[in-house]
C-alpha cells in the first residue's frame, strides 16, 4: 500500500457511507414526489458529485438518470447564472444542447460547501409529468427542441438561499400539472439538501482531505477492475446492425443502428458510425445526457455486474474512463440544435443490445440473447370538469433474452430501464381510467431455446373520458434475436378499440402523437418477446413439460421446436417418443428443417460480428506486384497471425474480412466468413468440431480462424 494511500478498512467503511448517502437521497426523493412517475415508477436518480464533476456515488435507480449528471453538470458549466457558485444556490437544468438527458428529466442540483470551500456538489434528476410541451406528457412529432416546452439551462432556483418567486410562479402556469411538478421539484429540492448534509457530516467525522484522498483512490479501483475485465476480451472489432421502425411520422421509413465496439488492451470504443441521420422529429437522442451514458452502462453491466461479480466494485466515475464513444455529428445519435431530442430511451436501449451482440462471439458465456430492448412509454390525458389537465404517464414491461444459466425473465424492465410499474389501485382511485387486462402474452410464443426468451407483457387501459394518448415505443419489425441455436423472439404490437366494440380493432404503429380518444375506448400494449440462448433440443423435456402446463408453451411448439412429445391428458412427457423425435431432428441438416422448425435464428444478419480478427479499408500500400501475391500464397498457414501476415505481405491493407453467419450446438461451431481483397471476394465456411473446447468461445474463433485460412487461399490463387 501506497503511503499517501487509505488503508482498506477506512476506505470500505467510506465507500458504504457514500452509498448510503446516494440511497437515502433517492428515498427522499420517491417518497416526497406526488406524481406517480417519480412516486411508484421511482424515474429517478441521485448522487454526489466532486467539483470536476466525477460521479462519487449514485443511487440505485434508472441508470439513465444517475449516469447523465455529469453531463448535466458540464452543461450547467456553460451556461451557469452569474457564472458563480454561492452557498445557497439551486439550479434547476433540463437543457438537452447543454448536457441533459432530455428536457423532461429536470435536474436540482445545489453546490457543497465545507468551510467555505466548494467540494462538490449533490444532485438529482426525475422525469416530470408535464413541463409544457406540444402535447400533454410525452411528444415525438414536433419540429424543434423549443417544442419540448420549458427549457433550462444552469438557471438558479435560488440563489444565496432566496427563491427566485417569478421563475417559480412561471413554473406553476406554463405545465398542464403545475401542482405535481412544482411538489415535485420541491422534493428534488430535500433530496438535494440532504445529500449536502450528509457529504458535510462525513468530512466533519474523517476530514476533508480523508474523503476526496477517498473517492478518488475508490474511483481508480473501480477504473482498475473494469481495465482488468476488458484485457481479458480479445482485441478485434465487433459488428451488430439492427434497425428501428420509423421516426415517429415517417412510416415504414426503417432507421439503421450499427455498432462496433473496438476493443485494445484495456479500452473500448464504442463507435455508432453508419446509424441513421438525426430525424425531422423528436426521436433524436442527445449525445452527451443520452447516448454516452447507454454505452457506459451496457460495459459496466456486462462486466461488473453486481450479482455475478466475484468482488464488490462501487458505482462511480471510473467504470466510464475506459469507454469512448462515438457517434458523428448530425445522426440521430448526436443530433445538431435544434433538433428535438425528447423520445430518446428506445434508441438507447437497442443500441446495449446490440452491443451484447456484437460482443456475444467472444463473451458467450456472459452474453444474454435479444431482449425486447425497447420501452412503452405512454402518456394519458384529458380535462376534467373543472378545466384542470389530468396527466398519467406510464412504462410498460418487456422481456428479456435468454441467458446463459436461466430463462429470460418475463415481463420486466430491461436493459437500461429500471422502472417499477405502477399499482392498479392507485391507478383506479386517482384517474379517469380502468385496467381491463394485464398479464403476460398468450398469443405468441418467446424464442425458444436451452433457456427460452422471456414473455412479454400485454396491458389494455381503458379511459373513462374523452382524451388524449402520445405512445413512445419500437420494435413492430425487428425480431428479437436469438443466439448460439436459440430461435428468435416476437415483435410487440399496440391495438386501439372500443369497449363496446371489441372486434372493431384498430392496429397502431408503434410510436404516435397526441392521438385524440373516445370514453371507453381502449389502448391494448403487447411487449416484444426474447429471443432463446443455446438450441431448443438441448432444454430438459422436464422444463418443457413445465411450460406447457403453465400455458407458457403450447403442445404443438414443445413438438416442433423441443422435440418434446407431451401426453397433455397425463401431464407427462412421451419419453420413448420424445427420444426418438429429438434424434431425427438432430439428424437433419439446418436446410431440411421444416418450416415450422426452421433455425432462423442462426442466420444471422450480415457483419454481425468480426470475432477479433482486424479490418482495415486503407488503400493498397505502394509497390505490390504479383511476385508478392505468389510470395504470400507460398507462405500461407492455418495460423491467424501467419494467415493475416500472408495477407497484409500481398495486399497491404486493402483488405476486410467480416463474419456473416455462426451457430454453436452440442459441440459444434461453424462460422462462414467473407475476405474481400483488391476486387477479389471469396465466401468459406469454417467448422470446429472440438469437444474439449474450453468455451462456446473457442470454438468460433477455431472456426472463424479456420474460415479466414480458407478464404484467404482462394483469394490469394485468384490473384
């Protein structure tokens, strides 16, 4: 131990004490709001922070909130009132253009002062029911970020203690819930203080220099593990695309998502380069509250996740050092001002699930298959009697993907939300608006799998007055994806009917504005389902015995994607006839399947992944002749360092080798890969048979190194 280094007891019990500060705030904060969005959703996050805005601690919340202060607080930088910190200031931010997340989640955040000296800062964020926008609640189809409603930026609240009683007077007349928003800001605002309070408490128990000599040393031990975990991953680019369905107006207008995480020693940039263009709506995502925070939290979770992880790591500043992103100026995951940027999270959220695919070649046992990976954020609304706007904002669950170890989880949050789901009662005691159904799917079946994708949710509120209903949500077209044999999930779907007409059904897109509603009519949610990890025959007919009896799976789907034959009278597998079926079908090559049991799953969508073997698109270095292709042709091996070396002798860098296809099963990896080198392309399909392969892992990258050899021979005799 370094001699200006705390010894470990008084760093855990300084590290726990920063934790229970940040839980604390956040308790404050759900159980002071009067929304239910903030209340029971709990669409919140808390912190401290020191006075270079490195994260100290953070509550455990929506990762969202808590991973964009700091980019809050750069904003607040810029653009901060009078330029100054003064004991007694609270500022209030929502700027998207100057580091928020997006305009509804407001930001408190009030400077801590020890002995008159700045040393950091507490800070909130919650998402509020309505700050004025286009439409009540949520908006995508608007034309500019001034359509989001009220905008802050570094504004003070209070400044030397006094409240600023005009800006809090605009507040309460330009929100369509003025009441709750103001209540809510007001138990920002105890949070806030309290989180002060306690950084206070703690340098005055230990000393100023003790804590920050502490946070600092915890933040690189934190950086020091996840640099740890990212060595262990093989250098290479990794590949995902998938898309999203519109932009909100533009239908059947598809949005592409590409990913590539670089991986070098004990860095990763994650870069979104290729991925659609910012769109003339609100359905962009702002870069630094938004879209750096997505990519922070799909690493950390990945590799230090807390209920896996062999050692307890703390949440703060230096699980994001090693992370770079990127993302080109003027796309739709780094939008130009003033483009609106307010529905932003489903984006997000496919941009983690790609990123676990593209990671899944060489992370198999880590990687989850596809997940619904979206979010049904919906806002409901109306005028009561009295003129007064009535407001309900609500997140709808999802599903996740197959996991290594265990079946997805059905009906959750996932990803990067966090959000709790908000009880019926108080649904019923407060709103014009009744519940009709809320349970998992039973008109689709989850991929299957050795461990099966999770169920979907299907929720119908039905309002009770005439209203109005804006819904953010995705993934009507892009199946959830399945992942090493696994079959692919179910895409979500949104129904409008009304009550008295139940047959008469409306579909809707997945993403629409300030649609106008009739009393009784009902808005029907149906969540995607996630794809299966591993292949469907090798799952214990004992757990398909247990789903069809749970009316998680039907007769018919044990039969043709299990191989499962159940005696439904007797509530017990056909043993005999079980073995039988599962070996014709092991037996019959992927092309023959029927179509009831195709494998689509294992076609996987083109430049899915790299599997760590390099790509480069330069031009070819100067002075190559054919006396150095017939050279590097002599010299070729199944080495991968001998076959690439073979490669960049006779092409320089002109050369890219992508991985378009791979399965895994019982032993079994294939991979067929694409080299494309000076005009020439050649196509070869790699097989690792090795049994005593140590991992999933191993054997694709045999398989890949073996189909990169092949390629490489072809188009180097071509040449």
């Amino acid at each position: 131990m370094a001699a200006d280094e705390l010894d470990p007891i008084t760093l855990q019990v300084i590290s726990g004490a920063l934790d229970t500060i940040a839980e604390e705030m956040g308790h404050i904060l759900y159980r002071m709001s009067f929304s239910s969005i903030i209340r029971e959703s709990q669409d919140l996050g808390a912190g401290l922070f020191d006075t270079d805005f490195n994260t100290l601690c953070e509550s455990e919340s929506t990762p969202l909130h808590i991973g964009s202060l700091p980019g809050y607080l750069y904003g607040i930088q810029e653009s901060l009132q009078g330029g100054v910190w003064n004991e007694g200031d609270v500022v209030l931010h929502n700027h998207p253009y100057f580091g928020a997340s997006h305009s509804p989640d407001l930001a408190i955040v009030i400077p801590c002062f020890y002995q008159d000296q700045l040393v950091g800062f507490a800070a909130n964020t919650a998402h509020h029911l309505d700050i004025g926008a286009a439409t009540p609640g949520l908006i995508i189809d608007i034309p500019d970020v001034y359509a989001e409603g009220m905008l802050f930026a570094g504004t003070k609240l209070y400044e030397k203690g006094v409240r600023n009683q005009a800006l809090w007077e605009f507040l309460g007349r330009n929100s369509r819930a003025a009441k709750q928003l103001q209540s809510d800001i007001e138990a920002q605002i105890a949070s806030a203080k309290l989180g002060v309070r306690r950084f206070v408490e703690l340098m005055e128990r230990y000393g100023k220099d003790t804590i920050l000599a502490a946070t600092g040393q915890l933040m690189d031990y934190t950086e020091r593990i996840l640099r740890q975990k990212i060595d262990k991953i093989p250098d290479g680019e990794y590949r995902a695309e998938g898309y999203l369905d519109d932009d909100g107006k533009n239908r059947d207008v598809r949005l592409p998502i590409k990913v590539c995480v670089r991986v070098q020693g004990d860095s990763i940039e994650i870069d979104l380069t290729g991925s659609s263009d910012q769109v003339e709506t609100g359905f962009n995502v702002p870069f630094e509250g938004s879209t750096k925070v997505a990519c922070f939290c799909a690493i950390r979770s990945l590799l230090l996740d807390a209920e896996t992880s062999e050692i307890q790591v703390p949440s703060n500043e230096g699980s994001f050092r090693p992370i770079k992103v990127i993302a080109p100026k003027g796309s739709i995951y780094n939008p130009e001002f003033p483009a609106a940027a307010e529905a932003r999270f489903t984006q997000v959220n496919r941009v983690i699930d790609l990123i676990y695919k593209a990671l899944a070649p060489v992370l198999p046992d880590q990687i989850i298959a596809g997940s619904s990976a979206s979010l049904s954020f919906v806002s409901y609304s109306g005028v009561r009697p009295s003129g007064d706007y009535w407001v309900f904002l609500e997140v709808n669950e999802g599903a996740y993907g197959g996991r290594p170890l265990s079946d997805g989880p059905d009906s959750i949050d996932n990803l990067m939300a966090n959000t709790r789901n908000n009880p019926l009662e108080d649904l019923a005691m407060h709103l014009p608006m009744i519940c009709d159904r809320y349970e998992l799917r039973d008109d689709v079946l989850p991929g299957a799998g050795r461990f099966r994708g999770g169920i979907g949710v299907v929720k119908s509120q039905r309002v009770l007055t005439d209203g109005f209903i804006t819904h953010e949500n995705e993934r009507h077209h892009d199946v959830p994806w399945g992942i090493f044999g696994g079959w692919p999930g179910t895409t979500g779907k949104v129904e409008i009917y009304n009550v008295d007409a139940p047959d008469d059904i409306q579909q809707m897109p997945a993403k629409f504005s300030g649609l106008k509603i009739k009393a009784g009519e009902v808005h029907a949610f149906y969540a995607p389902c996630g794809g299966g990890y591993g292949d469907p025959l090798e799952r214990p007919a004992s757990q398909v015995l247990e789903d069809v009896l749970d009316d998680f799976c039907t007769v018919e789907h044990a039969k043709a994607a299990y191989g499962v034959v159940v005696d439904l009278a007797a509530e017990r597998v056909n043993d005999a006839a079980t073995e039988s079926l599962r070996a014709q079908m092991r037996s019959q090559p992927a092309g023959t399947l029927s179509e009831s049991q195709d494998r689509s799953s294992e076609k996987v969508a083109l430049n899915e992944a790299r599997l760590a073997i390099p790509e480069t698109t330069q031009r070819p270095a100067p002075g190559r002749t054919s006396t150095a292709v017939e050279t590097a042709v002599s010299r070729v091996s199944q080495s991968r360092d001998s076959t690439i070396e073979s490669l960049r002798e006779a092409f320089g860098e002109a050369w890219s080798f992508d991985v378009v296809y791979y399965t895994s099963r019982r032993g079994f990896a294939e991979v067929r890969g694409e080299l494309r080198a000076n005009g020439t392309y050649a196509s070869e399909t790699g097989i690792d048979e090795d049994p005593s392969a140590s991992s999933i892992g191993a054997r694709l990258q045999a398989a890949a190194d073996q189909s990169l050899f092949k390629c490489a021979q072809k188009v180097l005799r071509d040449n």
